[in-house]
C-alpha cells in the first residue's frame, strides 16, 4: 500500500515565541515550511533594534504529505496542527501565495483577528497582486480587499486602489 504524497499546507500551533525556531527545525527536517516575518522597530530604554518577528503569532505553515505529517507536529516547538472537528484542517494554497506576495511586494496592508461580515467578492485584476480573490471591507472609514486566513482566525486588510479590482 502506498502513502499519499499529496503535499497540503497546513497551519501548526507553535509554543510561545518559537515561530523561527521550529521553522529552522523543521528544516532541518527537510519538511517544507512558512514563517512569515516583518521587520518592526523594537524600543527598549536605551535603544531601538529593528527584529523580525512572525507575522502570525504562534502559527507557522508546513506543507507535508501523509507520510510527514507526524514527522512535522512531533518537532520541538510545534504544539498541535489547527483542526476543525477533530482534523488538521488544510489551508488553501492561494491563502499562503497571496502572504507571500503581499510581504515580498511590500504592500501595505493591516493584520487583525476581528470577524468581519461577508461582502463583495473581488479579484484584483492588475498589480503585484493579481489573480488573488478577496472581499471589499471597510475598516476605521476606509475601504480594503480582506484576504482571511480562516483556519488561524486571522485576516489581511489590504490597500488596494480600486482601479485594480474587478467583482467576481
């Protein structure tokens, strides 16, 4: 009987600030995995440093087949897969290309966990972040696409001028 070598990405719970740490171990592993990083400015009373820091708090991504998906929850760092109904719950590949795209392409955008009703379905139809499908919100009086992340609880809000979006 062979194993499924279907490869899915999957959300893991991490322990308390080792987002980086398990990415390395995983790694090491061979097991592929994303941690997305930003660079903020930290102040301390004597100085400033600027620090990467997960984009996601306690949560990194593994893409791994049947066959490694022990492999990758039993490293040290990793908690639990994010599960719905007593299964790891997948997360779509689009999800994970369009943090990829938003963070290589430096695209502003704003991070939070608050739900948000149901809008207009959009596609971004020009710009760095074209083909990624999203819903027009507004937040704090001004109008963003906001790409959920749902199996983590947390969304993207996203400038993106409107010239850019068509509906879907």
């Amino acid at each position: 009987m062979s194993a499924d070598l279907t490869y899915k990405w999957y959300a893991v719970y991490t322990k308390p600030r080792h987002e980086k740490k398990l990415a390395l171990e995983l790694s090491k592993k061979g097991i592929t995995n994303y941690c997305p990083l930003i660079t903020t400015v930290k102040q301390w009373s004597d100085r400033k440093k600027k620090v990467e820091e997960a984009l996601f708090k306690s949560y990194i991504f593994v893409n791994v087949s049947e066959e490694e998906y022990y492999k990758a929850i039993n490293t040290t760092g990793a908690v639990k897969y994010v599960s719905f109904g007593g299964k790891a719950s997948p997360v779509p590949d689009e999800q994970i290309e369009a943090v990829k795209k938003i963070l290589e392409h430096r695209i502003d955008f704003t991070l939070s966990s608050e739900s948000f009703e149901i809008g207009q379905q959009v596609e971004v139809a020009y710009g760095a972040l074209q083909g990624i499908r999203g819903e027009i919100v507004s937040y704090s009086g001004k109008n963003y696409l906001l790409l959920r992340i749902e199996n983590i609880g947390y969304s993207l809000l996203v400038k993106v001028p409107a010239s850019e979006l068509k509906s879907v």
